[in-house]
C-alpha cells in the first residue's frame, strides 16, 4: 500500500516538472516558432495547445497583431530644391513568422529595418515632385507609391504592409516664418482685392438706386405739377362760371368769407361804414330799392314771388335729392331775421347782428313740412332740418 502511494507522488512530481517543459499555449494575438538548440523547426500561426520536446525545445512568440512603425520626422528635398519637414509611419503584420525570425529575428529590429527602408523609399518619391505639389495635391499618390514600393521589401522579412501614412509634411522652421509671411501677405492681397471689387459694385448699385429715386420724384413731382394746374384750371373754369352766373352773390359770398378770416369767434357785434358791400348786402332796405336817402343796387331788390319759389323749390330737391316737382308749396311769407344767419345759426359760429329782410317758403313732401329761409334777393338760401 505504501509503495502505491510513492509511485503516485513520484507521478504527480514528474507532470508537475515535465509538464510545462513539454506543453505550450498559443493564444489569438500571437504567432510562435519552435528552437531547437536555437534553429527554428517550425512556426505556428493558430491560437491552441501545443506539445514540444522538454528541455530540448524552445517557443518564441511574436505579436500577431498590427504592428507601428514610426519614423522621426525628416527633412526632405524636394524637386524645386526646397526642403520639407516630413513625418511618416507605416502599418504591417508578420505573415510568416519562420522568415520573420530568421531575418529580423526580434521586433525590435524589424522596425529598425522597416524605418530604413520607408524613409529611403519617401526620400526618393519627394524628391520627384516640387514643394508645393508635396502640400497640396501630390500627398496621397505619394503615400500610396510609397507603400506599394516598401511592400515587396519589407516581405523579404515576413512582414506585409498595409499602409504608409504622412503625418505631417512642414516647412523647416528656418523658413517656417517667411513662408507664413508671404501667405499672411498674399492672403491679404486677395482680401484687398474682394473688398475693393465690393465696394466698388456697391458704389455702383448705391449709384443706380439714387439715379433711379431721383428719376421717380422727378416724374412724380411733374405728374404732381400737372394735377395741381390741371384742378386749379378747373377750379378757376368754376370759379369763373359762378361769376358769371350771379357776380354780386360771388362779391358777397367773398365778403362773408373774408370777415369770418378776420373776425374773432367771440364777436357778436360788427360796426360797418355805410358804403361796405358787405352792409349793403345785409341792410334793410328802405323805401322803394332805397337806403337812408342811396339807391339801392339792381341785385338786392325783393325778387318776384313767381322766382323766389322756383329757387326754393330747387334748393330743397338738392338737399333733399328729389326732384323739386315731388315738393308741394305751402305757404311763401316775407319776414325780417335778426341775424345773418336767417334764422337758422349754426354751432360756434358769430354772425353780424343786424336785421335782415328775407323770405320763409313752406314746402310739403310726403306728409313732412320744410322750410327754406332766404335774404330779400335769394341770393342766400338755407335750411334748418
């Protein structure tokens, strides 16, 4: 039972000393090659548990995954003879591990070699284009050439490239400030250029605009000129027609007008010298077309009752808009009124406060009584409805 129990114990100790000398695990992100005696005997490129030799073999493991290289920033000569600070960096993956290990051997100097190899590559592609096309349109035909070329070298260790990137391409900061100067001063001279070519086409349109705002108040001023003459021929034509017609009732009517400009609101009694139109207009006449002693003219002297009624008759049609044949005559009265008003005064309105002869005619239509009051040569009419 004992020696059941030593062979168990030298069994475990043997797996637990042979076992990691003979098995060996490869993950996902890793590639691995098998040494013996430091020779590679085989790679192995799928993640899993492996066996090897104890003691004898040995496992190198290299990243699987993309690896960087990055180079230090350069300065290139370009074409034109200018130089250009250019950084880079490449992508790639180890494709075969075996090759990998018998040429580079470690990471470490695989991108040493990459490096080398990219920058000499770059140095050749910048070389063939000026320094302009470098920074404005060339960069990425560049990247591409670059990477094509770097690629068949770079499979001589077992990598693959799959990309080659710039990261920067500047100028030397020897000639970093005077290129920005120049750019600071062309930029400039652009901008001058646009706001001279604006405010040139503003100049211009603000030019136009005002060449057509004086056009139109010219002709609007003149269609203006033509109304206002055309209204005050018009205006003169009626004038003139009603001068005609009645000139002592348009003297009278001029008078009225004139004293109500120059007389005060408030006056309630008007002194007037004996020869004033406006009195002889007003006045009671005396006698037979007489005045204190003056003969009194033709156009205040008392209308035939025959005429007074026709222009009564017609002055309350138009006012009331029917025809005068519609009015039915009631009664015709001669009477005296106390002011120029006729008996009919109108709001905040003085009249001269002398006693004026005149006539109230009575017309009826349709069941309604109106009254027109006149002076003594219905010259003035007027209603109070």
């Amino acid at each position: 039972m004992k020696l059941l129990a030593g062979i168990v114990v030298l069994f475990v100790l043997a797996a637990a000393i042979v076992g990691p000398q003979t098995l060996f695990i490869v993950d996902e992100t890793q590639l691995a090659i098998v040494t013996r005696f430091g020779e590679p005997r085989r790679s192995i490129k799928d993640p899993g548990l492996y066996v090897k030799t104890p003691f004898v073999d040995t496992v190198r493991y290299f990243d699987k995954r993309i690896l960087i290289f990055d180079a230090p920033p350069d300065s290139l000569l370009t074409e034109d003879k200018k130089r250009l600070v250019i950084d880079v960096y490449a992508r790639g993956r180890i494709f075969d591990p075996l090759l990998f290990f018998k040429t580079v051997n470690s990471e470490s100097q695989a991108a040493s070699r990459a490096i080398d190899i990219i920058s000499s590559e770059l140095r050749r592609e910048i070389a063939l284009d000026t320094q302009i096309e470098v920074i404005r349109e060339t960069r990425e035909g560049i990247m591409n050439r670059v990477r094509d070329s770097v690629n068949p070298k770079l499979a001589e260790f077992g990598i693959e490239t799959l990309d080659v990137r710039i990261k920067r391409a500047d100028f030397p900061d020897t000639i970093a400030e005077s290129v920005y100067a120049r750019m600071q001063a062309e930029r400039k001279r652009i901008a001058d250029r646009e706001r001279a070519e604006g405010a040139e086409r503003d100049a211009e349109v603000r030019a136009d605009v005002d060449r057509q705002a004086a056009i139109i108040r010219a002709e609007a001023e003149r269609d203006a000129q033509i109304t206002r003459g055309e209204g005050e021929a018009e205006a003169v034509r009626i004038f003139a027609e009603s001068l005609g017609q009645d000139p002592e009732f348009y003297a009278f009517q001029r008078s009225l007008q004139a004293y109500k400009n120059f007389l005060p609101e408030s006056s309630t009694t008007v002194v007037l010298p004996a020869n004033s139109s406006l009195f002889q207009f007003l006045q009671t006449p005396g006698g037979e077309g007489q005045f204190n002693g003056a003969p009194v003219p033709a156009a205040v002297q008392p209308p035939a009752e025959t005429a007074l009624e026709p222009l009564a008759a017609n002055y309350l049609a138009g006012m009331l808009g029917v025809g005068a044949r519609e009015l039915t005559l009631v009664s015709s009265d001669a009477t005296e009124w106390s002011d120029a008003s006729l008996g009919c005064p109108k709001p905040d309105t003085a009249y001269a406060q002398v006693v004026t002869p005149g006539y109230k005619v009575t017309f009826e239509h349709e069941g309604d009584t109106y009254a027109v009051h006149s002076n003594d040569d219905a010259s003035y009419m007027t209603s109070c409805q």
